[in-house]
C-alpha cells in the first residue's frame, strides 16, 4: 500500500504542450501535491504504473496513444482503476466529453482553463477519492475481524462426528458471509445414548457470532451428561435470558438412544426434525410441541416428546437457513422439497444423502447467493 | 416494504405491506423507536398486507412486545396470513405475543 496522506498526494500531468503543461504545473503548485508530468500517452502510463498518483490530469490530442486510449487502458488494469481521471482538452463537443465520461473519467475541463476552476476540482477530486480508500480500508478491516470470529466459530464445531453403533451420521455447514449464527454439538451420554443440538442465533455477523459461542459454552458446562432434553433447554434460556435481549437463540435438542432407537426431543422456537420411514417410504415433519426461543423469557416448562426409529429410517435436525433459501425469483425453497430429498435414493450413505440435498438447494437457488446459514445434521439408522 | 401509521382513540396502528426481513427490519425498528418516544402504551400490528416474515422480522416483533410490557401497556398482531401465521406458530412466539384474526378483533382485544 502506498498510503499516501493529505499533503504528499501526487498528480500525474499528461500534455504533449511544453507550454499548456508548464501553466498547468503553476496552477496546481499551490496544492501542496506532488507533480508529474509526461508529455505523452506511454510515458503517462508508465508513470502511472510506477508513481501510483492520486489523479491524472489527461490531455486527448496527442502524438501516439491519444488521452481516451490512455484512459481506456488505465480503466483495464485493476491496479490503476481506481485513479481518478480528468481529462483536459480543447475538445468541447459534448460527444468528446461524453465519450470521455463513458470511459471512466470523473470530470472534463475545457482548455483554456480558468486556473481557480482547475483547483478546485482538483480538491474536489482528491477529497472524494481520498475519501474512498478509507471507506475501503475501515471495509477490510471489518471484514478481516469477521474472518478471525469465523475462525474461531468454527472451531467451536465438534471437530469430527462420533462413531455411533446403530446410527450413521453426517453434517452440513455453511456461514451466508463469514461469522454466523448457526451452532450444532453432539454429546456423548452413558449406555449409548447420544445428544444432538441444533441452534440458530437470530442475525448475522458478530453479534450472532457471540450468541452462538455462549450457547456452545453453555451447552459444554452443562453439569451433568444432558440426557434430559427438556432440562438441557431450561438450563440454556435460563442462562441465555440474561444476555440475549433483544436478540434470541433458536434451538432443537435430540437424545437419541442408539441400543432402543428411542428419541427424546425438546424444541425453542426451531423447526421440529424431519423423519423419513423406510417402511412407508414417506418423511414426515415430526410434530413436537415447542416452547418460544431461548433468550426470551423464563419458561415454565419445556415440553419433551418421543419417538421411535426402525433400521433404514433417516431422521434431519436443520436450520431454516435451508427451507429459507431464495431463489433469483424470490421464492423460498420451502419444506415440502426438503421432505421429499429426505424420501429420495434409497440405501444411500448419510454423506451422500446430504451432498444430494445440498445440490438440490443449490440448483433451486440457481446462482442466488445463501442470505443465512445452513446447518443440516442427518442421521440414518442402521 | 411499506410501513404506514396512524393514532386512533389512543391505539397505534402500524401497517406493514411486503417483507419483513434482515433488509427491511431496520427501517421497522426505526419507525417503531419513534413511535416509543410519545407514550402511548397501546399498540396494533396490521399484517394483513405481509407477505414474508424472517427471524429479523421476529426480532422486530419482540423488541415491541418487550417495550409494550415494559410500560404495561397492551399489544396485538392482526390478520397474520397463513404463512405469517405458521412462522409463529412453529417459532412459539404465538405464545407470548397475542394474535388476532383481524383488525376489528385486535382493537377490541386492546381497548
């Protein structure tokens, strides 16, 4: 980066007039600028190249390579794009000012010019361009400390999924733009049993970021083996209210006992899971009363509901980030067809089975890119 | 997203037209803080006119829902489409945020 400051921003000066660009350099001495010259289109690109200048002062007729194809080729090249270029001519015709405008110039002066006229748009110039690279910078910035909360999210996640006797898993996971806040955990319980959390903070960025790492911590402190889903999801808002407002944490909670193929499902304000039977050949959104978000208020209750798997049944924890999914048409992609790419290819792996949903999702959306993340945990019963 | 207000014997009405979502909840949360400056402490979402509600669009919902208790006041949301209606139901916000079928029933319930 050259970082230049106020006072030692440069301008390049491009005529092929020894005199017209010697009155040129007078006039702008009192900028306090730096001042290049070259009297013709190579010179000035090579300039350009070398020197960075903070803008370019661009004559059109001249021997060679005319001012418009300096310009063009300034305009080509990603590293110089960005200078701001005022062309400088006798040409007065509107399609010359137009066509000069078109090729990217910020502003066209008629020679002769009134000195006074020049400076101040000069200023003008370098104040809005100046005032572009701190935008773009405070912007990378920002978007570097999001990749570092990326990081550190995602190293939240469990590193590897556990290898269950009875049960065959897979994961998918996706931020929309770096930090998210979607959260998934598994814990291991005594006797085979297994926990399966998946949670949604409300929004993006960093504050979904730090709602999303407390509900990883609270998960992970949780004083016993969370066997008990309904007491899990108390245990979370009552922890969770003192610091959400006015944001929340949607989540679902699944004990599954992998010797009995029993569920126990507790659900704050997140979609309920889908069940596929095999023996029907038919999934199902399971209903299973809910209770509102973690993050809220205190609950009375958490209500639990059961359910039994048979072998070959496929059971997907996910976040709406899936079934939210827009398209360039603005529609949603919606649980029907979630359902039905649960029912589809038959005796497939878990991994496979969600690289076909997820090619799905991503053929609706068409080329829209995800506005939220997307979290799928599928499991399929052996 | 349109949003349009108006004061009627001492109830809020707030109409929303469009989508309520992570682009549009901004300006919502904006023209609900002003109406938070003056005190009135009844209030009325109008959603007969909304297409789309997201989980911003709920956070939107719940700051209101929040700030009307805090001032002991009374707060309902009206003529939700079936859509709108299912977001709430699956999110259980229906639990803590009364609902009415339509307008006239949402006044009576605040009145």
């Amino acid at each position: 980066m050259t970082g230049n400051n106020m006072g030692t921003e440069s301008i390049l000066l491009v005529d092929d007039n020894p005199t017209n660009l010697q009155v040129l350099y007078q006039t702008l001495e009192s900028t306090g600028c730096k001042l290049l010259v070259a009297k013709d289109g190579e010179t000035a690109l090579a300039i350009a190249a070398k020197a960075s200048p903070d803008l370019i002062l661009l004559d059109i007729m001249m021997p060679g390579i005319d001012g418009f194809e300096v310009c063009r080729r300034l305009k080509d090249d990603p590293a110089q794009a960005g200078i701001p270029v005022i062309f400088l001519s006798a040409l007065t015709d509107t399609k010359d000012k137009v066509r000069g405008l078109q090729l990217g110039a910020v502003d066209y002066v008629s020679k002769p010019f009134q000195p006074d006229e020049v400076i101040a748009r000069v200023n003008t110039h370098l104040t809005i361009h100046r005032l572009k690279r701190e935008v773009e910078s405070k912007k990378d910035e920002l978007e570097n400390e999001l990749e570092v909360v990326s990081d550190v999210q995602r190293r939240l996640l469990p590193k590897n999924l556990p290898e269950i006797a009875g049960l065959k898993l897979a994961v998918h996971y996706e931020t929309s733009l770096y930090a998210g806040g979607d959260y998934y955990d598994i814990a291991k319980l005594p006797d085979n049993q297994w926990g399966f959390l998946v949670a949604d903070a409300e929004g993006h960025s960093a504050p979904a970021a730090v709602m999303m790492a407390m509900t990883c911590a609270l998960f992970r402190s949780y004083p016993e083996p969370p066997a008990e889903p309904g007491d899990l999801v108390y245990f979370l808002n009552q922890h969770l209210c003192k610091v959400a407002d006015p944001s929340f944490v949607t989540a679902l909670y699944v004990v599954y006992d992998a010797n009995h193929h029993t569920l126990k499902i507790a659900r704050a304000g997140h979609p309920p899971p889908m069940i596929y039977r095999s023996s029907d050949k038919k999934a199902i959104e399971y209903t299973c009363d809910g209770v509102f978000p973690l993050g809220i208020d205190p609950y009375e209750q958490v209500p639990v509901t059961e359910a039994e798997l048979q072998p070959d049944d496929r059971i997907l924890l996910y976040t709406d980030g899936v079934t939210e999914r827009f398209n360039k048409d603005g529609k949603t992609y919606g649980e029907e067809r979630l359902l039905r790419q649960l029912e589809a290819n038959p005796g497939s792996q878990p991994q496979e089975q969600l690289a076909a949903i997820m090619k799905d999702v991503d053929n609706f959306a068409n080329g829209r890119l995800a506005d939220d993340d997307q979290a799928l945990l599928l499991g399929i019963v052996e | 997203m349109e949003i349009d207000q108006k004061e009627e014997n001492g109830i809020v009405f707030i109409a929303f037209k469009g989508r309520l979502d992570g682009t549009s909840a901004p300006e919502a949360e904006e023209t609900i803080n002003t109406i938070f400056k003056g005190e009135s402490n009844r209030l009325l979402f109008d959603f007969e006119f909304l297409e789309y509600l997201s989980s911003a669009g709920l956070r939107v919902i719940l700051g209101a829902a929040k700030e009307m208790k805090r001032r002991d006041g009374k707060f309902v949301l009206c003529a939700l489409n079936s859509y709108v209606k299912e977001v709430f139901e699956v999110s259980g916000f229906g639990a803590i945020i009364p609902i009415a079928d339509s307008v006239e029933s949402g006044i009576k319930e605040i009145s």
